[in-house]
C-alpha cells in the first residue's frame, strides 16, 4: 500500500444535508496531524477514497484544502505527499504564543473563579504526579492549554488554540529530558497561579517565557538529530 499509516482511515458516517468533503478534508487533516499519515506518504485518491468510502470526487478536493493548508504538497509528476513539519514548527510556535497570551487576558477578564482554580488545581496535580507516560503528558499538556482557552470565554480562539496546538503536536518531533519537562509544567503552575489572581500582565510573561524555553528546547533537540554520530559520514 501506498499509504504510510498505523492503520487505516476508518470510514465516514456523513450526516445528511452537510457537504460529504468537509468530513474528508477532517478526517485527513486529523489523521495527518496526529500523524496516522506521517510525513512522505503518499496521497492517493483511489485507495483515500476506497477507505472512506466515498467517492474520488470529495477526496480531491479535501486534498487541495489540505495543499492549501499546507499539510500537503503536490510533487512535480502529480503526486501528492504529506508535508515535513519540522521547519514550521517555529512559526507555528509564535502563532501559538500570540492567541495564547490573548487567552490569558480574555481569561483573567471573563472565567469564573470556579474555571480558573481548576486549573491551577490541575497544574498542581500533575506537579505531584511527577513523571509518567508519554500519552498521559501529552493529555495533561493538552489538557491545560486548550482549558485556558476555553476559560477565554471566546469560541473563535477557541478553536484556533486547538487549531494550532495540533499543528505543533505534529511538528514536534523531540522529547524534552525529565528537567525540561519539569520547568514546563512549572510554568504551567505560575500561569495558573495568575490567572487565579487575574493577574493578565504576569500571565502573559510567562506565556511567553514557556514558548521561549519550548523553542529553545526544539532547536536544541534538533541540532543533536541532525549531529552525525561517531562513524557517520558528515
């Protein structure tokens, strides 16, 4: 099979009355961003369209969506491949910090007090918890930022948060060491700290604090991949 996957796309149950290529392109852009089809592989309709169960018609335009995005490019010979999201994880990052520093203004504005201790409650949690497995980082991670932008009171930046953080999700491939880790979720908890306090200003300095360190951390991880081991050639 041309697809490089984990498994297959399963197929669509579309609601009726709602366009059939809205569900392709979600399920694509899922897929790719949570990296069922990773980078390199190939976009073929004909098999897309076969596991989805629908017809090559809304598979070819969910793919120039997905072009346009630039989840995907289009090769010289036609082909279509999933794009490499390493270089973009940079750009993706100063998006990130933007509409999250705007979130935990909208949040110190707008949440309850009740929304906002729970955060920190969480932020404390998992600073007890202390290591564990990569998923359940990953899920508390996830967990924190997208409850600050809910706690935002704004739908809209909402989902570009959530937008987002599944861009980076896919760009990111290192993994901080337990120190790393650690100074993370400890700006989680000073974030956390002042949203309780409304207070924006410290907030958004240490949304920007964390997205310096994660850069930092990125370009680090990076540069020792790409350093050829002992025996490689340069």
């Amino acid at each position: 099979m041309d697809i490089e996957q984990d498994g297959p796309v399963p197929p669509l149950a579309v609601p009726e009355r709602e366009p059939v290529v809205i569900h392709v392109h979600r399920e694509l852009r899922n897929a790719i961003l949570r990296g069922q089809l990773k980078a390199g592989a190939r976009m073929v309709e004909t098999q897309l369209s076969a596991q989805l169960n629908v017809s090559r018609t809304p598979v070819r335009e969910a793919i120039s969506r997905l072009e346009a995005e630039g989840l995907v490019i289009r090769k010289g010979n036609g082909g279509v491949l999933v794009a490499e999201f390493g270089q973009k994880l940079e750009e993706v990052m100063v998006i990130r910090q933007s509409l999250e520093c705007a979130a935990v203004q909208l949040a110190c504005r707008n949440a309850t007090d009740t929304a906002l201790a729970a955060i920190l409650r969480q932020c404390r949690e998992a600073m007890r918890a202390g290591e564990a497995d990569q998923a359940s980082r990953s899920q508390r991670d996830r967990a924190f930022h997208i409850g600050i932008a809910e706690a935002s009171g704004s739908l809209r930046l909402r989902l570009l948060i959530e937008e987002f953080y599944e861009y980076s999700f896919a760009a990111m491939q290192i993994q901080p060491t337990a120190e790393e880790r650690r100074l993370l979720e400890v700006h989680h908890l000073e974030i956390a700290s002042a949203l309780v306090q409304r207070d924006a200003a410290g907030a958004e300095e240490t949304v920007r604090a964390h997205f310096a360190e994660v850069n930092r951390i990125s370009r680090l991880h990076l540069a020792e991949s790409d350093t050829p081991s002992e025996g490689d050639t340069p």
